[in-house]
C-alpha cells in the first residue's frame, strides 16, 4: 500500500512536531505548515490523503481555510480544538470538516481518527466502479451503492457522511430515529462526538437535497423525537 499523505496545519512547533513524529512512526509521509494561508496553498496543491486543521492559526483562521478547501475539494479534515472552544466544533463540521479532536488529544486516539478517515475516503473511491442501484425519491435518484444522488438528473455532491445519513433514512422510509440511534447507526462506534452532529449534517444535507431547506419535503423533523425520511 502506498503510505498515505498528512498536511498538518498548527502553528504551535511543539505540538506539530510531536504529531509529525507520530506520524512518520506509522508510516504517513507528513508535510507540515504553520500559518493558514500558507497551510491552504499546501493543501490546494499538494492533494494530501487527509489534513489535521488547527482553529486558531495566525494570518487566516482554520475555519477560513477549511471553507476555501471545500469550495473545490472534498479531501478529509480533522479540525483540532481547546476544549473551551465547545462552538467550534459546530461551525467546523458546517464549514465541511469531516471530525474534529479536541486538545489535548492521545496520539493514539489521534491516529484511530486519522485511520478510519482515510479509510472511508478509500471506500468512497472504490464505491465509484460498483455497480448501480438506483431508488427513485419524488426528484431524487440516488444510487445506494455507488453513493451518487441526482437531483433533477444534476449530481449532487454529497460528503461521504451525509450520504451515509441520506441512505440509511431513505432506506427506512417513514421510520422515525432519535439523534442517539442516528449517530450510533451512521457515525458508528468509531466517532466520539456529540448528537449536535446529527443536527448539522441533517442542515447540510437539506441545503444540497431541498429547493427551500427551511421547508423540507424528504428530510422531516419529528418535533421532540428525531427524524426521517418521506417520499414526497
Ligand atoms: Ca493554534
């Protein structure tokens, strides 16, 4: 297997340096940056496999660059937050990112992250020559296992988890889940956060599936419950 590329952006050398040398023991070939501005240019041009994303960085923010990298790429991030900073994580996984991981952080918790992401990423890319299984949803194709939706025969793209949410719910027309059960179903035992996830990736995915995402008709709120999916 061809080891997997990390760009870490963190301005703070100790802990960059602890990260990259972690890394590198388990095989990543590691490129690290320092600044955000410089740390996009990097990320933009040199593909990483995967990028750990500090928030506070000097001369553009994690949260800007995380947003100009999912303009034009869907490359897995993993923002890094202080534990104080409870509302960053939110706005990170709007902004796009895939995980975050809060300070301070085990290394080996770190790379159990950095894995399943890369992972799943590699799954999606194997998941393109499978053959099609299309389900037909009001204005909505979606192929369960190529993981492509078209809306009005346009292609939607979709992060990985949002599809996965997407499936599991359109393949339970009707049913209604909590928030619990959703993130123990779709996120599954690999990921440590909290039920607001389920919230944000139900927002993002009605920005993308909806023509008015205040009004939905697939993705229904049940009103102290959960949610779920409706043919419309
Ligand atoms: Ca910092």
């Amino acid at each position: 297997m061809d080891s997997k590329k990390v760009l870490i952006i963190e301005d703070e050398k100790s802990i960059s340096d602890i990260i990259k040398f972690n890394l590198v023991k388990e095989g990543f070939e590691v490129e690290t940056s320092y600044d955000g501005k410089e740390g996009l240019s990097k990320a933009l041009s040199n593909k990483p496999d995967l990028i750990l994303l500090d928030v506070m960085l000097p001369v553009m923010d994690g949260f800007q660059v995380c947003k100009k990298i999912r303009e034009t790429n869907t490359i897995p991030i993993i923002m890094l937050t202080a534990k104080e900073e409870e509302v960053d994580k939110v706005l990170g996984l709007e902004l796009g990112a895939d995980d975050y991981i809060t300070k301070p952080f085990g290394m080996r918790e770190l790379i159990a992250r950095i894995k399943a992401n890369i992972r799943r990423t590699d799954l999606m890319k194997d998941l393109k020559d499978a053959p099609s299984n299309i389900k037909y949803f009001g204005n909505l194709a979606i192929d369960l296992n190529r993981y492509e939706v078209r809306k009005n025969e346009k292609a939607l793209e979709l992060t990985l988890r949002e599809f996965e949410l997407l499936k599991y719910l359109a393949e339970r027309e009707n049913k209604v889940f909590s928030r619990e059960q959703l993130l123990e179903e779709v996120w599954g035992y690999e990921y440590y956060g909290d039920i607001r996830t389920v919230d944000v990736t139900v927002r993002r995915l009605r920005e993308k599936l909806e023509d008015d995402s205040s009004n939905p008709k697939y993705i229904m709120t049940k009103r102290g419950i959960g949610y779920y999916f409706r043919r419309p």
